[in-house]
C-alpha cells in the first residue's frame, strides 16, 4: 500500500508542478476548476446526495459559483475581504469539529454539508488563483510543497511515534506526535522559504503564516474526516489508487489555501 501510495503522489506532484508552472493563467485555472468539480462530485454523495442527477447539480453549482468569482481573482481588495470571511469560516468549523467531538453520534443535516461544500470548493479555487494573479506561480508551487512537507512530516512522526490521539470520535488514525512532526517539518521549510524568498525582516511574519497554513490544513482534514464518519465511508471515492478520491487528498490544501492567501496580503502590506 504505502509503494502504491508513494507511486500515485509523485505522478500527482509532477502534473501538478506541470500545471502551476507551465500553463497561463487561464488553463490552470480551468485545470484547477476541472480537479475542484471532481472534488464536488465526491462532496456531493457526504452530503448524501446519491443520484447522478443530484450529484451533477451540485457541481453545476459549485461552477456557476465559480464563474462568477473568476473574473474578480485579480482584484486584490475584493480577494482580501472574501479571505477574511472564508477565514471566519474555518474558525467556525473548528466550533463544529469540536460540538461534534463531544456528541459523536449526531449526523448533520444534508443542506448544511452541502452549503459547506459549495463554499469551501469555490473559496479554495478562488485563494489560488488570486495567490497565482497577486503573487506568481512561485507561491502557489511554495503553497503546494508547504501542504506536502507537512503531511509527510505528519505521517512519519505518526507512524514512529503516535501515541496520543489527537481525535479519536472523527478520526483515530491522527496523533498530537503527528502534529508535532508536521509543525517541525513546516517550520524547518518555512526558515529555508523565508530565505529563498527574501523575506529580510519580514521572516517572523513570514514563518508564523505558514504555521498557521498549515494548522488550518490539518483543520481541513479532520473536517472531511468528520464528513465521512457520518456518511460511514472510509473513502471520499476510488480514483486516485492508495489515496482514495481527488478530495481525499485536496482537503487539507482547500482549507490551507484560503489562510494562505490572507497571510500574503499581510505581510504584502506590513
């Protein structure tokens, strides 16, 4: 399983390096809007929309959505508020990782998940395609090996150490000693980043956004973890082989992204 695993992420990385790097702006964000429809599709069936026709309309949602954000991703005021309220947002879904860690058995409402999803998607696309028009397709290569470091960070500290369970009612497998080894990877690449990049004084800044980057990644993770065990599916889907589906392994990005963006326009600012 892990060769498997291993396999896929690295076919995984290379096309994403090929599509951040070398596409214009338009065909990454209409690769990026193709991967996030996929991701829909999966979101659809945890708010237990089944059919394909119920499914294909919720995509045509999170698309509609989309469309509409598409030609304002270049304006940074406009981005910088929608960051703002798409934070508060993922500060409110730690609120409810932590209503349903003490009552495990309650099961949300459809149109809620739904609602999550619709927002969550559409905001993820959103942040990165304003980080690539703000900022250059150098941030949002960072963002995605920032993602990276730190679940491989995560992984092996858990699988060698993991003892405390970090959330056992939403998802077993994660360990505090897994946060402590994606902390440690973070921020030995954040240093690294900071120096590449030339953030100069900036770089306290610079290490804390991308800490919190990735404390939201996990918050991701732990929410779409919490959607399945309601649905009481171990997988968002079977595409990806050893990942499981597309939104499997985007959830921690589609919350990162977001709070990512934010911190640029911070210390773009300060």
């Amino acid at each position: 399983m892990l060769k498997q695993r291993v396999i896929t992420a690295c076919v995984l990385a290379l096309v994403a390096l090929w599509v951040v790097l070398k596409l214009p702006a338009v065909g990454f964000g209409a690769v990026l809007l193709a991967v996030l429809l996929l991701c829909a599709w999966e979101w659809a069936d945890l708010a237990s929309l089944t059919q394909p026709r119920g499914r294909l309309l919720y995509g045509g949602l999170v698309l509609a959505l989309t469309l509409a954000i598409w030609p304002l991703t270049g304006q940074a005021a406009f981005m910088a508020g929608l960051m703002i309220l798409v934070f508060a947002a993922w500060c409110g879904v730690l609120v409810w990782l932590w209503r349903y860690a003490g009552q495990p058995s309650r099961q949300d409402r459809s149109f809620v998940v739904g609602a999550a999803g619709v927002v969550a998607l559409a905001a993820a696309w959103a942040a990165l395609m304003g980080l690539r028009d703000e900022f250059g397709p150098g941030h949002v290569l960072f963002l995605l090996m920032l993602i990276w470091v730190a679940d491989i960070g995560a992984y092996f500290a858990g699988r060698r150490w993991g003892r405390r369970k970090l959330a056992p009612t939403i998802s077993p497998g994660k360990t505090w000693e897994g946060v402590w080894g994606a902390a440690a990877a973070t921020l030995a690449f954040a240093l690294v980043g900071a120096a590449v990049l030339g953030m100069g004084s900036r770089w306290p800044r610079f290490v804390a956004v991308c800490m919190v980057t990735v404390g939201f990644s996990i918050v991701g993770d732990l929410f779409e973890s919490m959607l399945k065990r309601q649905r009481g599916v171990k997988d968002s889907g079977s595409l990806l082989p050893g990942h499981g589906g597309v939104l499997d392994r985007l959830d921690s990005l589609i919350a990162a992204a977001p709070v990512f963006l934010l911190g640029w326009h911070g210390l773009a600012a300060g």
